[in-house]
C-alpha cells in the first residue's frame, strides 16, 4: 500500500487549491468572441469579398461590358473621365453615361478580327482602329487584342481647333461628346491618340484600312478551311501554293461578284470543276470554283453582290467548298488581304 507523508498531502491540496481557483478566475473573465471561434470571421470575410465583387461586376455588365470571356489572367483597367466645361457650349443631353473600359485578349486558334467584334458586338472598324494590325485578315495564335467597351475610333492626331471641328463635322458629333473622352487633347502639341464615340471609317478609309477592295463571296458567315500559300494538298499529299482561298459552306449555297466587271470564263477547268472567271478594271480577275451551278455565261456584265452560282464539291474537292482567287497583272494575291469578309 501506497503511503503518503504530510509533505505530500500538504502539496496535492495546495496544487488543488491553486487550480481550482484559476478556474473560477477564468470564469469570472468576459467572454471573448474571437477567441471563442477564431474560424468564423474568415469566412464570412471571405463572403462579403466575393459579394461585393459580384455586384461590382454585375452593374458594369449592366453598363455595357462586353461579353466575350476573357483568360482570368486578364486585368481590366478603367478610364474615367469628366466633362469639362469648356468652349462655353451648352451642355449635350446626349452625352453618354458609360466609361471606356479596356482590356487584353488572348488570341486562340481559328479566331480573327471580325469574329472578335461579332463576340463583343463591337464593328470591325472599332476592333481595327485601336490594336492596328498591318493586316486586317490576319491574327496570329497568342497575339494580344484591345478590346473596349464602346464603339468608336481610336485616332492618331495633333490637336488644333481646325481639327476638332474637323472631327466633329466628319462624323456628325457635338463637340461636348469629342471633349467627353478627351478632355486633356486641347493641351497636347504633339500627335496623340483621340477616341471619337461611334464613328466608323469613312468609305475611302474602309477600303483602305480593312482593305475592302472586294466584297465577300458568299452572303454566309465566312468559316476558311485553307488559307493561302504554301501547303499540302488534301488529296495529293504534295507539297503545293495554295493560289486562293478556300471557304466552308454547303452544297448549294450563294456565291456572289465579289466586284463588278464581265464573265471571261464559265464552264470547267481541270482539277477545279465548276469554275467562274470576272475580269474587272485594271487588269484585276477573280476566280471561284468547285460550283455545283453556274448562273451566268461568258460576255455577261455582273454588278458587286450579284448571284453568279452555287458552291458545289466538283473537281478535286474533299468536301463542298468555295475556292476563291484574286489576280492582279498576272500575280495571285491572298484574298483576305484585299477583301472586305465582314
């Protein structure tokens, strides 16, 4: 049997005492809410965050945000501006109410301008005038595109009263919409960049900046499925120059003159089937091929949009098609570089 000395006794009870009272002590102590549940502040933190970003994002969605998904790796940055009061014009209901958002997207595979501005609902001039490619039918895999909320042109020009008359007159805006977006333009001397509200290129500068020397072929959204250049050909297996373009589209689809002028060919030719050749002014031809129909004969005059034939999979095809080429003095030149497909 155990025996316990008075010295052991005396120091249980004492060590007894002693907690017993820190208990009471710490019972007496008011509560602590934090240290009760240290876990619950974080996540109802983490709640009103994602709430508060959530709104945030919807009522700029309200306002006009575009609605193409972008990488989560894209940051968005805003461009809030005053209208000052200057020129001593009186103030323009009409002036808008959204701010001009930007941002970067990615480029992936089989994207191009024109299905970038029908994603965002932007026109084609609005994409253009702010990323300014050297083409505007070619945009490479990965290559980074501006893309802003409103339409509009981003324009590069030095300011002069002259000038902002100019601007305004071109494309029937008040002066209170210009200054709106630009509103430091005035105190520039040197070239800089000028946003003008829902303007499109004139038809001088569309021919020139999208290259709309001809018009689409076909009256469908444009899907290519063989670019120009260098390749190997689908059935041959050969390495090859692609002469033209090819398009997606079913049998019996519309083709259309790309450009007025007269038929010089309309029957078959080796390896193309059904083929149709324009001859336009300045020694300039345009071919389409693989028709199942042809609509007109040699020596007819055919105007810009006007039907001419159906896409058809005739001659060396792997699948209905339209093959489409542009010649100027006896060189191929790639359509996309030339042609108007919005």
């Amino acid at each position: 049997m155990q025996v316990y000395s008075r010295r052991h006794i005396f120091s249980y009870s004492k060590n007894t005492a002693m907690l017993k009272n820190f208990r009471i002590k710490k019972q007496l102590l008011p509560p602590n809410p934090l240290a009760a549940k240290p876990l619950n502040f974080f996540p109802r933190l983490f709640l009103l965050s994602f709430l508060m970003l959530f709104g945030y994002l919807l009522f700029y969605s309200a306002k006009g945000m575009y609605s193409l998904f972008l990488p989560a790796s894209d940051k968005l940055y805003f461009q809030f501006f005053e209208f000052p009061e200057v020129f001593g014009d009186a103030a323009d209901e009409s002036l808008p109410t959204n701010p001009l958002l930007m941002s970067n997207y990615v480029a992936t595979s089989g994207d191009t301008y024109w299905m970038i501005a029908k994603r965002t609902g932007l026109s084609i001039d609005t994409i253009i005038s702010f990323n300014k490619p050297e083409k505007a039918y070619k945009l490479d895999l990965g290559e980074s595109v501006k893309i802003p909320s409103l339409n509009g042109l981003l324009l590069e020009e030095v300011y002069s009263e002259e000038k902002f008359q100019a601007l305004a007159q071109r494309y029937h805006l008040s002066k209170q919409k210009v200054l709106f977006f630009n509103p430091l333009w005035q105190n520039k001397k040197s070239k800089g960049q000028v946003f003008v509200p829902e303007a499109r290129f004139l038809l001088g500068e569309r021919m020139q900046i999208l290259g709309g020397e001809f018009s689409k072929p076909l009256q469908q959204e444009v899907r290519f499925s063989s670019l120009f250049g260098v390749r190997i050909h689908p059935l041959t297996k050969k390495r090859s120059f692609h002469k033209g373009i090819d398009m997606r589209a079913n049998i019996g689809s519309t083709v259309l003159a790309a450009l007025g002028g007269k038929i010089i060919f309309s029957g078959t030719q080796s390896g193309y089937g059904n083929v149709i050749i324009i001859l336009h002014s300045k020694n300039r031809l345009s071919k389409y091929a693989h028709l199942s129909k042809l609509f007109v004969a040699i020596g007819k005059k055919v105007q810009r949009g006007q039907i001419i034939g159906e896409v058809g999979n005739t001659g060396m095809a792997t699948g209905a098609h339209l093959h489409f080429e542009i010649w100027k003095e006896g060189k191929a030149f790639d359509p996309r570089d030339i042609t108007d497909f919005y």
